[in-house]
C-alpha cells in the first residue's frame, strides 16, 4: 500500500484478512520504520523495489491532482499501470468482481505484450464500468457510445422478432427502460477524464468518423442488433491481441447477444473465444 496516513490505515482496517499487505510505502520520512497496527511496516518508496507484490493500492484522499502524481511516481519507478488500485473505490470490487479484475490484468498484460489501441465502450449506462476502464487503461484514449436514451424502438422491435421466450418475458422487453440521467452522471466518475471520448447517439451511427485502432473493447447493449453491428465495427479495427468481451453472453433472457456472435462468426468465420469467469462475460481475441 502507498500512504501509511490515515486513509491507509483505513485500508488495513477494511482489508485485514482479505489482502496480504506486506508493506506500506509513504513519501513522509517522519513516517519510516514505524509499524502499522503493530505489524506492517513503513518504508521509503523506493523500497517497493525490493518487496514482493502483486499490486500497489495507492491510499491517499489528498484530491485527483496528488493522486496523479503518486501514479506518475510510481509509474516512473516503472510499475505498471495495471498494478496500481486506488482505495477506496476498488477495495471492494477489487478482490471480488472477476470482471474488473480482467480489466487490471488485461491492461497491465497489453501494455507489456505493446497491443497498441484504444479502448471502447458500447453501452455505458451510468460509467459504473467505464470508471473502471478509466483508471485501468488511463493512459489510452476512452471512447464511450451510448444513446443515452435506452434502446432504439428498431433494436427492440428486431429483437422482438426473434420470438425468444426469456427475452419476451424478460425485464429488458421494454423501450426506454434503461433511460440514464446524463453524460454528466459518467463523467463525474470519471477519474482521468482528458482521454475520455464521448460518443452520444445510436450504435452504429455514432461510430460514423471514430478513426482508431483498438487494444480492448468492451460490448454492454444487451440487444442482438446493436452487439452485431458493434462487432464488425470493431473486429477490423482490433489490434492483434487485442479483445472483446461480450457482457451478457450467458444471460437467460438476453439470448441476442450469443445470437449475435453466431451470426458474426458466421460471417466473419470462428474466433478464439473464452469465458472469462464472472459469469457472464465472454471474451474474443484477435489473431
Ligand atoms: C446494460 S446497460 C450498460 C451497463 C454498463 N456497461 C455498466 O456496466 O454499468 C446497456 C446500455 O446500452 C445502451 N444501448 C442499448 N442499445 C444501444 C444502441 N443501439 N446505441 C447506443 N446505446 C445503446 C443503453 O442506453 C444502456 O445504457
């Protein structure tokens, strides 16, 4: 942990017994040799070179601008990005949503393996995930699409046409059910917002004039047409290594969205696929 302060003994507090905190770090020197709670130690920064972690979690309330600036400090120690948390707004999440904790590996993994790109979000709703890719990949541009208005009259009328049970029984049979407040409500989330691209409007509409390569794009519309047409857009545009993960894939009452990864194997031919383990993401690599 970075910050043997306050907010860092919170970490401990809210953390003993599910993290195994080797060491806190701390840039006050008042503060080396001492030990937290009588067992973690305090160390100059540049001790974390000789300690052994799997990540740093950056403990300090001091504002976006200090907290910048640890992560540029540490980055420049050479840590990679994907290996440094921020308390407190992963402390939960972090250990027990696999899904973010694919998002951390996979940015710390793309960015030692060079897979160039940006990254994307289809289907937003309020940034409860863009927040994440935010932090995790806040080195790479962020593009955001959503209509910001639910589901297209079109994509649930065709979705309707399919005649699936679970989904014409399901809650999502509804349009507009998924109104969201505002770009605002994201944006206020947004921890490194000068990488964040918002795209408001339809999918695929909105992709008209997005010029860019991507290194991780992650598909959340929960509809077969709009996760297609998100599909051949990007599939071209993915840097080798790259990937999508496709939310939803197992959901019961949303059978469009493995739908629409047939019909784009069926047209594109098959792809390296593979369940990522929270239950309901699947992932595709590109070769
Ligand atoms: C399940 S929510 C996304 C949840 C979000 N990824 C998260 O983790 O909190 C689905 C979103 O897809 C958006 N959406 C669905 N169809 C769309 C389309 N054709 N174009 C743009 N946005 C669409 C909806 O507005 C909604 O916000």
């Amino acid at each position: 942990m970075f910050g043997a302060g306050n907010f860092g003994q919170r970490y401990i507090e809210h953390n003993s017994g599910t993290a195994d905190i080797v060491g806190a770090i701390d840039n006050d020197c008042d503060l080396h040799g001492l030990k937290l709670f009588g067992r973690i130690p305090v160390y100059p920064v540049e001790a974390a070179r000789g300690l052994a972690w799997d990540r740093i979690v950056v403990c300090n309330n001091s504002g976006d601008i200090v907290r910048a600036e640890i992560h540029e400090q540490l980055t420049g120690m050479g840590v990679p990005e994907g290996m440094i948390n921020f308390y407190p707004e992963e402390h939960m999440p972090e250990w027990i949503d696999q899904r973010r904790g694919f998002f951390r590996d996979f940015s710390c993994y793309a960015s030692l393996n060079t897979i160039d790109g940006a990254v994307a979000e289809c289907g937003v709703f309020s940034g409860e995930t863009a927040k994440f890719l935010n932090l995790y990949f806040r080195e790479r541009r962020l593009y955001l699409f959503d209509s910001f208005e639910g589901f297209s009259e079109e994509d649930i009328n065709s979705e309707r046409a399919f005649e699936d049970e679970a989904f014409l029984a399901g809650p999502l049979n509804k349009v507009g059910m998924l109104r969201q407040p505002s770009v605002k409500v994201v944006m206020d989330k947004i921890m490194f917002p000068d990488n964040v691209v918002i795209k408001k409007g339809w999918v695929p509409d909105s992709f008209e004039g997005v010029d860019d390569v991507f290194c991780f794009v992650n598909l959340d519309m929960d509809l077969y047409a709009p996760m297609l047409a998100a599909l051949l857009f990007f599939w071209p545009r993915m840097s080798q290594g790259g990937i999508i993960l496709l939310h939803d894939y197992f959901h019961p009452e949303l059978p469009g969205v493995k739908r629409a990864v047939d019909a784009f194997e069926a047209e594109c031919g098959a792809v390296c696929k593979f369940p990522i383990g929270d239950g309901c993401s699947l992932g595709i690599v590109k070769p």
